[in-house]
C-alpha cells in the first residue's frame, strides 16, 4: 500500500494523524485539569495519553504516509533522502501544510469536545532561553532516534521507541517536549492545559529547526552516512517510503 499511495492520500494521512495527535494532546491536558488540581497528576495524565496515542498513531498510519505528522521529520527526511529515497520538494510542500492544518484542527476539536471556545488564543507564555533550550534538545533527540533507528536497521521498533522518547521528553526537558511546529502553531488555539502562547510560538519554531540541524548533525556523527540504494530507503517510522517506487 504505501508504494502506490496517491500523493493526495498521504497528505489526507497526514492531515488526520497530525490532528489526531494534537486532540490526544490537548484533550488528555483538558481532562487532566477537571480531574485534579495536582499539577504533576496533570502532566503525567498529558503524557501517558500523549505515549499511547503517539504510538497507536504511528502503527496504524505509518504504512501509508510514514506517519511524520511534523515538520521536522519531513524537512529531515528529505535532507538525508535528497540523494535518492527521500521525500521530494513535492512531498514536503503537501505535507507540511497537511500538518500545520491537522494540527490546529486538532485543537479546535479538543476544545469541542469538552466544551470549551472553540478557538481561544492561549495565554500560556512560554517565552524563555531555558524554554528555547529545552525544545533544542527535544527535537534534536527525536530526530537522532528516528533517524539513527533507520540507520541501525531498527525502524521497525520506531511506534514505541518514538513514543517512549517523547514521554520521557515530557518530564526531561523545561519545555515539555513539543519538538513540532505543526503541533506548536496548534496549540496556540487553545487557552488551556496544553496551550502556548501565540508570542511564544516563533521562538519555539526557530529552537526547534535548531534542535533539526543540530539532530542531523548527530545523526552523520554518529552513524555515518548511509550506503542504502534508492530502493532500500526507509522513511522515518520504518515503512518503504513512497519515493523509492517512483514519483
């Protein structure tokens, strides 16, 4: 399936996982905060929905699209793919705005679904240098995860490696991971849990293409270039990427 996926197909794929990450996100923060006032109870409760439904997400959708739902996946995968295999400028330029597009529906869904504006600008500000280092450090790691999984031969555990990481990523980095700029514009429609600022949404995006390059880097450091054929690539979350059967 995922050879002869139709280009429209994938970027629908794309548009529905993104947002149905961001409503597992935001909806799970909501709820959180009507069951109790613990702060850390809320955050875990964010988390462990984010894990689950990160990885059911990826299992299910990654065979058509590659289940990338952001940005930075897509924009890695085409810099380390731009030789052969690799998504292609046509790819990135469906994909991302599917993303971007998923991601703020998401949002909008959430708040319906319990009740809240159904877009409200977020009045969480995040507008800090521990914060922006915090995302560096977020995205950097998920990119050199997905990418030296492939690497290593291992993408196929990429559901639950990812999802794992970027549970963990909650609690280890100031920002509390969000490591995608589709999933950060999103979030700005909400002003609840989950929400962050529209102020604060640049400085993240611009810690988070930082964190991008910066996992790359890593990822040539320290698994070298690959020596994969065309027909062999793999996209990030262990499927055959369209690419390699041809355009």
């Amino acid at each position: 399936m995922i050879a002869t996926a139709p280009l429209g197909r994938r970027a629908a794929v794309e548009f529905v996982g993104t947002g149905a990450l961001v409503a597992v996100v935001v909806g799970s923060g909501i709820q959180a905060t009507k069951l109790s006032q613990d702060v850390g109870l809320q955050l875990l409760a964010n988390s462990l929905a984010t894990v689950f439904g990160l990885g059911v997400l990826i299992l299910l959708l990654g065979p058509v699209s590659g289940a990338h739902f952001n940005p930075v996946v897509t924009l890695a995968a085409w810099w380390t793919g731009r030789d052969g295999g690799g998504p292609g400028p046509r790819e990135v330029a469906a994909y991302v705005p599917a993303q971007i597009g998923g991601a703020v529906g998401g949002a909008v869904l959430a708040d319906a679904m319990f009740a809240e504006p159904l877009v409200a600008w977020s009045t969480h500000d995040r507008s800090a240098p521990h914060l922006w280092l915090g995302e560096v450090v977020a995205t950097a790691g998920l990119v050199l995860l997905i990418f030296g999984l492939a690497r290593a031969g291992r993408a196929h555990f990429a559901p639950i490696a990812v999802a794992s990481y970027i549970g963990a990523a909650y609690w280890f980095t100031s920002s509390t991971s969000f490591a995608n700029p589709a999933v950060t514009v999103g979030r700005a429609f909400t002003d609840t849990f989950a929400g962050i600022a529209p102020a604060s949404v640049l400085p993240f995006i611009a810690a988070q293409l930082v964190g991008l390059a910066v996992g790359i880097a890593l990822v040539v450091v320290l698994f070298g270039r690959p020596a994969l054929a065309a027909e062999d690539a793999v996209v990030p979350h262990g499927e055959r990427h369209p690419a390699a059967a041809g355009r």
